[in-house]
C-alpha cells in the first residue's frame, strides 16, 4: 500500500522510508507522487492535535493513506519547552543550526545532572472511510554543552545525548538510531496495529 508522508523534510521522508523498509507499505513524498505539499497551521496545544490536524487535511484532500507527524524536543529545565515549537524555537530567522545552538544557549549553566530531555513524536495515519490510527514514541536523555560533528540525523540530534551509547544521537548509525529513537518507536507501534487489523 502506498501511504502519502505529510511533509516536505527530506530528512523525514529518509528516516521513514527506512523505518517501513521491509513492510507492506510504501511511504511517498508529495513530490514523489506529483502532488501539493499542503501548508497546514500547527496551531493545536499538543503533538497529537498537530499531527491529526495533518492527517487529516491531506486524507481530505488526496483521499489515500496519509501519515503525519509532529515532533520535537522537551527539555527538563526549560518546563519541557520547546515541544510544540520545536522547529519555531528562538528567532523566526533561525535555522535548524540556529536552533539547537540557541537551545544549548538557554542551557549554558544548567549542569549535566539536570539537563534531562525527551524526543516525542506524535504519529498519525489517515485512510478514507477507517478511524484515525495514532501512535507516539519517546527517547529520553540529555542535552550535551555543545554540538557533535556527526551527521546522523538532524534538527536537534547534534545535542541529544543517549546515555545508553554514551554519544548524541547525530554520532550513532543510522540502524542504531532507527532501533531507540521517538519515531522508530512510534512506526513500529503503528505497524504492530496495522498488522492486528489482519
């Protein structure tokens, strides 16, 4: 089956097409399938009200499956900011750099024992004439004091810190990424689903 990604994020759109390798679905970008990415406001208070919103849209306007996310990082010390606005953070000007150095920032003096964190995404999946299939994922750890070099992943991943590796996240494989992260645990919840449906 094929299922319609609700984003334009290249970087998404790799990290789930791995995560579905070897299942019975085939997740596409608008592009992929020669459609309009939507724009669709992320006004809800929570990372399920942003990716149902989504889901919703895009099955409305394409009418196939359509799978949307929202996701983002919570930090301990700043009361769990900044979740929803995760990809709004600090200056509208900002990058996706600009980002997690500002977060490094708002941290500069908060010292390792109290510098918790947790990725959540909030998976949803859209089909004509089924219920709303909903899923999340976590990963917890630390914010480290400065970026890693390495390249797995993106946004905040330079800063994640699992404890588990002793690494961030953007300095494990792929594979290693893909078995603890928020959304390898949010597909693979959702698969389990799909599959119950029979």
């Amino acid at each position: 089956m094929n299922i319609l990604l609700a984003t334009t994020n290249r970087h998404k759109v790799a990290e789930y097409r791995r995560l579905f390798a070897g299942s019975a679905f085939n997740v596409l970008s608008p592009d992929e399938l020669g459609v309009e990415a939507l724009d669709v406001p992320e006004l809800g208070a929570t990372f399920l009200a942003n990716a149902t919103t989504k889901a919703q849209e895009y099955v409305q306007a394409y009418r196939m499956a359509c799978l949307a996310d929202d996701s983002g990082i919570c930090a301990d010390a700043l009361g769990g900011a900044p979740s929803i606005r995760s990809t709004r953070f600090g200056s509208p000007r900002l990058d996706d750099r600009g980002r997690m150095l500002y977060l490094v920032e708002c941290l500069k003096n908060i010292p390792p024992a109290e510098r918790g964190a947790h990725y959540v995404c909030a998976l949803v999946l859209a089909r004509p004439d089924h219920a709303l299939c909903a899923t999340e994922g976590r990963l917890y750890g630390r914010v480290a004091f400065a970026p890693s070099n390495g390249t797995t992943g993106f946004g905040y991943d330079p800063v994640f810190l699992v404890p588990r590796y002793g690494k961030v996240v953007a300095d494990l494989t792929p594979d290693e990424k893909d078995t603890i992260s928020h959304r390898g645990i949010a597909v693979r919840r959702l698969l389990a689903i799909l599959a119950h449906e029979g």
